[in-house]
C-alpha cells in the first residue's frame, strides 16, 4: 500500500548536520535557493517524470517509449542481465557486457565477427539456438571497430528469434544517426540503449533506455531505488532543454583524418564513431604516445582506436605521424 505524500508537512525531519559544516552548508542552501532543490530529501516519481517527459520531447517519441534511466549505461546492462540467463554479443565488442555477465554469475557467448568485422549470420543463428540465448547485446555502431552492421541482416536476427531480446547499444548515436528505435512499436523483442557520455558529460554517469512496458516493468522489480541522483536529473533536464549538436567540424574532420590515412595506405575503418579503427605499426604507436598522443589499445592484434580531435590537435597527429615516417 502507497500513501500520497507530496504536499505534506513532514513533522519529523532529519537532523540537520550542515550548519556545523560552514562552508559546504552555505554551497548547499545556496544550491536549494537557486534550482528548489532539497538535499534532504529523497527523489519523488514526478522527478522522473520530468526528465522522461523530456528525452520524450526531444526525440519526437510518444508515451508508448518507456524510459529507464540509470547510472551510466553500465547499470543498465547489469540490470538487463540480471534478468535474463545467457547472453551473447558479437566480438570484437564492448567489454562490459562479458565482464558484467561474469560479476552476475551469468554464461556468456562470444560470436566472432568475420574477417571484414561484419556479422556472419550463419554462426550468429547457429550461437543463438544451439546455446539458447535470450539476452543480445549489440554496440551499434561497434565498439571498437566504430563499423555500423547491416540493417537487414539485423532484422533478420529480430524476426527469426522473437524470444531473444535484442539491445541496441547506441552510445554513439549522436555521430552515426543510425538507430533501430523505430522497431519498439513494431516488435517487442528489441530495447534502445544510450548515453550521455560521448558528447560531453561523461563524469556525470547518466545512461537510458527505450522499451515496451512490459520490458520496463521487469526492471523496475531489480532496479535500485533513487539510483539517479535530483542534482544529475537537473542537469540532464537542461541538457535535452537546451542542447543542439553541430557535427559540421567533427565532419570536416573526420573526413580530412580520413584522406590522410588513406594516402598514407593505412588499413582503417571509416565508420560511424568519434574514432577511427586502424591497423598501424607498434613503433608509431610508441611514438605517437611519446609525443602525448594517447592511442587505446584494442583486442585486434595490430589494430587501435584514434580520437577525432580538434582541428590543432588533428594537424599536430597528421605532424607527427610524418615525422616518424619521414614522409
């Protein structure tokens, strides 16, 4: 049984620390002052509502997209799995959905992708019934080979597996405006995974998903109450209030990387991320990380990942790179 208590008078409230601790009290009262934002106080249902009334607002979505909002993207995985009983996703892929699975206690399939890094279907069914999966994670585009997999290849998964539920993870979204949310009204086996982190506000660990009802009632029953906190909600309100993406430098960029990697008959993949995938020789690795150029390190022997940056900071790796090549 649920009592109403917005509106109330809470005659008993919790002891008040904070004038004992002058300098963070006075941040505080000041915090509540300007956003009406009570610190002493836990997040009521209408806290959600607004925020899920936003990303709503902003994606053009009806009420039939249900929101789950968590803390980054990665609580939301862990909850999935913990419904569900053995997972798979493609591989070379995002490394927390094995590592999570692992934590939960849940079997876990790798299904390689092929030597193009697409999705070869004939292995993907074969994983699929002979281990019986019922829980699909796909990074799309693919992290780390930053690659967008066929749509129609993707639709067949959907439609021929209707008791495996298939997660979409597009934490890169924003740079590849491809996305398989449409499908939500059309089929019940698929949900949209997202994030906030790639476009700036990493440190503020904000994750959604978009799913039926049904989907979204079971994992209300493991989701951890309050997992987001008032002062993030607040934050990600002015977010999708005042936000507008312009992709025309990241474009320019992209494409001008692009060129040069090609000229200098570098092996890459110019897909749909922030980075490129690119096979490149140790010793320019060595150098370029010498030279404060950060290179990640995949599982794809001889392959890294390379930010897009700036345009100075592009010019000073395209620099780099031909000095050790002497080019």
């Amino acid at each position: 049984m649920y009592i109403k208590t917005s509106g109330l008078i809470k005659l008993l409230k919790p002891y008040n620390i904070r004038p004992r601790i002058r300098s963070i009290g006075r941040y505080m009262d000041m915090m509540e002052l300007n956003n009406g934002c009570l610190f002493s106080r836990y997040l009521s249902a209408s806290d959600y509502t607004i925020t899920e009334r936003k990303i709503r607002k902003f994606f053009r979505l009806n009420d039939y997209y249900y929101i789950t909002m968590g803390n980054g993207s990665d609580e939301i995985i862990g909850l999935l799995i913990t419904i569900y009983k053995k997972i798979a996703s493609f591989y070379p892929s995002f490394v927390m959905y094995e590592r999570l699975s692992f934590a939960l206690g849940k079997r876990f399939y790798h299904i390689a992708l092929n030597k193009n890094f697409e999705v070869d279907l004939g292995r993907t069914c074969r994983t699929i019934e002979k281990k019986c999966i019922d829980l699909f994670f796909i990074a799309y585009p693919n992290n780390p080979t930053c690659n967008a997999f066929n749509r129609i290849v993707m639709l067949k998964l959907i439609l021929q597996y209707p008791n495996t539920l298939f997660v979409f993870d597009e934490a890169y979204y924003p740079f590849s405006k491809k996305s398989f949310i449409d499908l939500i009204e059309k089929v019940n086996n698929v949900c949209i995974l997202r994030t906030l982190s790639k476009i700036g506000f990493a440190s503020l660990r904000f994750g959604y998903l978009f799913s039926s009802r049904c989907l979204h009632t079971f994992i209300q029953l493991v989701k951890l109450p309050y997992n987001v906190s008032k002062q993030t909600l607040m934050i990600v309100n002015n977010i999708f209030g005042r936000i507008g993406i312009d992709l025309k430098e990241y474009d320019k960029e992209r494409n001008r990387l692009a060129s040069f990697f090609k000229k200098r008959l570098f092996i890459f993949i110019n897909g749909c991320c922030n980075f490129f995938f690119i096979k490149i020789r140790k010793r320019i690795v060595d150098y370029l990380m010498e030279k404060k150029i950060y290179i990640k390190e995949t599982v794809c022997q001889k392959f890294y990942r390379i930010s897009i940056g700036n345009k100075e900071e592009n010019r000073y790796l395209m620099d780099m790179i031909n000095e050790k090549t002497n080019i």
